[in-house]
C-alpha cells in the first residue's frame, strides 16, 4: 500500500504539465463553445492533444530513468522503496495514454457532454479491475506481478480508453468533431500557455506541497504512511463528486462569459459551491460513520486501522471546506483565472499544512496532529476562494 501510493504520487506529479494545458483547454473550449464558436472550439482541442502528447513523452524519459531516486526520497523500508521504483517504472511507459484521454475527456465536458468521459471512464475501469485481478494475482493465464502488475495493468486500461475514444473522435461520434485545419497557430498555442502556466505552477506547489507533507508523516514509519494512502483513497468517493461540480462549474462559468452573460457566470458558480457542498457532507458522514469497518476491510493491520479512522475523522469532517475549494477553483478556472488558485495553494498547503506538520514534527508531537495540519489548510483554502469569487475580478481577466 504504501508502495503504490508513493508511485502515484509521483506519478500525479508528472501529469502536472498536462493540468496546465488543460486548463486552458477547459476556459477555451467552453468559452469558444459557448460563443457559437465550434471551429475554434475543435481547433482548442486538438492544440492541446499535440501538446500534451509531447509533454507526455518528454516526461516519459526522467521517469523511467529515475524511478529509483524518485522514490527513495521518501524515507520509507528499503523493500517498500524498491517496489515504489518498479511502480513508477512501468506505470511512466503509459504516460502518452493517459494524456490522449485525459485532454479528449476535458475538452468533451467542457463543450457540454459529461457522459461520454463517464462511460470512457467506466470502460477504464472496468479493464482496470479484470486487469488489477489478472496481473497482480496471477489469474487468467497470466503470471503473478504483484506491484509492477498493478502499474501495467493501470497503464493498460488508460491504453484501452484512449482507444475508444480516439475511434469515437475521429469516425466523428462525439460533440466536438475533428476540425478545420491549422490548430497550432502562435496566437492559440499561446493563450493556452498563457491560461495553464499558473495552473500548472498549481498542480507543482500542490504535488510538491503534498511530497513533503508525505515526507513528515514518513518519518513516523511506514504504518501513517499507509493510513494516509488508504485514507485518501476511502475518502476519494467524496472528492469525486466534489471534482464532478468543479468540472460542472468550470463549463458553465465559461460558456456564461463567451455568451456574454456574466451574471449567468456568477449564479452557475454559487449553485455549484452549494451542490458540492450539500452532496460531500453526506457522503463524508456516512464514510465518517463506517470509519471503522471501512478501514479493517482496506487492511488487517491494527495500527494502520487505528491511524486510518483518525485520518478519516479529520478529513471527513473537513467536506464542507473542501466543496468550497472544488466547486470555486473549477469556477475560477472556467473563466481563466487560474493564477488565484495557485495562491490559495502556496497559502494552505504550503505556509500553512507543511509548516504546521513540520512544526508538530519538530516538537515530537504524536503523527495524530500532523494529520491536524489539515484543518488550517482548508480554513485558509476556503477563505481565500469565497472572497475571490465574490469580488468578481474574474469576469473580465480574458477576452472571449
């Protein structure tokens, strides 16, 4: 467990670069869409596959070539290192899979269609479970791979959904279609840089802020680690839906300002904080409620089950903030402000997570209270985003 969320880690880390592009995919297309603008919609789309296909590339190298090092920062057994390495190795080699998808994806539900990355993200699953199932234990005919088995077979199934929904793009079954010619234009491929730069800083400072906090709670050994890893991962049905209103509130914030419509823009992002925030609190409830057994079917482990609920109390109880953070940022995103983001991150995470925990650390303080540090991480988060959004600056940062 505390292998594979080290080799995540690292990987999400890599991915950062595509965030950013995507970013701007995400404010361009819908701001184009919502303008009437289809051409330059399909246009958007496409300069960011090419761009983001040779991120992934360029990222595929260092990975591969540095998964050892990568993975010995953290200060985990050396057992648990070297499997983290073997994680990252193989799971680095389906980097351009997984950015195919992953632009195609935002660039669907940013022009209006949420379902088909639903039914792409279903059909990855699925051939993740068969796969996970097959490679890691050694079924179906194929042979036992443990870790490494999980990484390729993760990597395989981002393969298969790029695949569907590459087939479906080009024999023209989805909203946004291939386009006229010409899609990486200097005056675009700018404005896409231009919007994602901050976004990916964001995503740097957030993967770099979460590096570190992971460092801290390292040094307590490997039992919070994986407490921390499961955790998340208990908790991420919560987050999902969280993620779902800030794609919802990115979409029409954007396609309300390319029709001219600022007020339209204002009330889609209050609606969405407020759905977000009604839908996490009940399913933080019921994951806060079955904490316990939650936890004892994740992992048999005392002490691991032990650390995980107290995780989950915390954090769990944080889902209101955390909608707020979600359903704001997609907000703020959808209209192209993406360097304010990148402030509340440095602010919470960072100046206020990482140095309470490493405070706490400092003192000898038991790893209960670095999981503490969460809570004025999520105070200064919220805080900051609500007073932005209200302010209303973000409406006229670009042009449509």
């Amino acid at each position: 467990v505390a292998a594979v969320t080290t080799g995540n880690r690292v990987f999400f880390i890599l991915q950062a670069l595509l965030m950013a592009v995507t970013a701007g995919t995400t404010a361009l297309v819908a701001r184009a869409w919502g303008a009437g603008d289809r051409d330059e919609a399909e246009r958007v789309n496409r300069a960011s596959m090419w761009v983001c296909i040779g991120i992934s590339l360029v990222l595929t190298v260092p990975a591969v070539a540095f998964a050892d090092p990568l993975a010995r920062f953290f200060r985990l057994e050396e057992e648990t290192l070297l499997v983290a390495a073997t994680y990252i190795r193989w799971i680095s080699f389906f980097n351009a899979a997984f950015a195919l998808q992953f632009v195609l994806c935002v660039a669907l539900r940013a022009a209006g269609d949420a379902r088909t990355p639903l039914w792409i993200g279903a059909l990855t699953n699925i051939a993740n479970i068969i796969l996970l199932y097959a490679l890691v234990y050694g079924r179906l005919g194929f042979p036992a791979m443990g870790v490494a088995g999980a990484a390729i077979a993760g990597g395989a199934a981002f393969a298969i959904g790029s695949i569907a929904v590459v087939y479906l793009w080009l024999r023209g079954y989805l909203i946004l279609g291939i386009g006229p010619p010409r899609c990486l234009e200097r005056e675009r491929v700018l404005r896409l840089v231009n919007i994602g730069y901050p976004a990916g800083l964001e995503q740097v400072v957030w993967q770099g802020g979460f590096v570190v906090f992971l460092w801290i709670v390292s040094l307590y050994d490997t039992a919070p680690y994986a407490a921390y890893g499961i955790g998340v991962s208990i908790l991420s049905f919560s987050f999902l839906i969280g993620w779902g209103f800030s794609i919802a509130a990115a979409t029409l914030v954007g396609q309300h300002l390319g029709a001219g419509d600022p007020d339209g823009a204002t009330r889609a992002g209050w609606r969405a904080a407020r759905l977000s925030l009604v839908s996490m609190v009940v399913f933080g409830f019921a994951i806060v409620a079955g904490a316990w057994p939650l936890s004892r079917w994740m992992i048999d482990d005392p002490e691991v089950v032990r650390l995980t609920v107290v995780f989950i109390y915390v954090l769990g109880g944080l889902q209101p903030l955390m909608a707020i953070e979600f359903a704001l940022t997609g907000s703020l995103r959808g209209a192209g402000d993406t360097r304010f983001p990148l402030l509340t991150v440095l602010s919470g995470l960072v100046f206020v997570r990482c140095v309470l925990a490493g405070i706490f650390a400092r003192l000898d303080f038991s790893v209960e209270w670095i999981f503490y540090a969460l809570i004025g991480d999520y105070i200064v988060k919220a805080t900051m985003l609500t007073l932005r959004f209200r302010g209303g600056r973000w409406k006229t940062l670009i042009k449509s």
